[in-house]
C-alpha cells in the first residue's frame, strides 16, 4: 500500500477534473474497533494457531501476501486474491478468510 503526500491545492487541482468523485469511508470513518489492521492479524493468528493447533505466523503472512497481491498489479486485491498469495492450503485459506471477514466486521 501507498502513501502519497500531497496537498489541498493539488488535490483541488485533481478533482476538479472529474464530474463525480467518490471516496472509500467505510471503516475509518463510521467505527474501528482497534488500532491498526494489524491488530485483527494478531488477534486471528491466536485464534489460528489454537485451533488449527500449529504456529501460523498468520500477522506477518498475512501482510506480506497482501503487499504481493498489490505489487502483482491488482488496483484493489480482494481477501480471495490476498490469501492466494500465502503459503496456507485452500481449506485453511477458506477459513482465514471467513474468520477475516467476521472479526472486521465486529
């Protein structure tokens, strides 16, 4: 993910261009309940590693294969695109994935 540092004048600039522009609000706006992404990882790799009953390293995982699935080109990589990227079973990636969704959506 990148970060881009520019300033009011130049995104005026920028959008003025454009007849419609929208923004992506939904999380940091309306509620988060924690800190940082980050910090679903590690809670969901406790939750993991307990009850797959092995050492995951699902945090660090996790956000490695989410940097591959930007840097593969995707403009907006879905969680299915991101955990193709890990190194986890279909099976075990299915289930990051639906245990993902619920815990950010709490």
């Amino acid at each position: 993910m990148t970060e881009v540092d520019i300033h009011y004048p130049q995104l005026r600039s920028l959008l003025m261009q454009y007849d419609h522009v929208s923004f992506d609000v939904f999380d940091t706006l309306v509620r988060r309940n924690c800190a940082s992404f980050r910090s679903i990882w590690r809670f969901m790799e406790k939750q993991a590693d307990a009850r797959l009953g092995v050492r995951t390293e699902l945090a660090h995982d996790r956000e490695a294969a989410e940097i591959r699935a930007y840097r593969s080109g995707a403009a907006a990589p879905d969680l299915q695109m991101i955990y193709a990227y890990t190194r986890y079973p279909e099976k075990i990636q299915q289930y990051l994935i639906h245990m993902e969704k619920k815990r950010s959506s709490l």
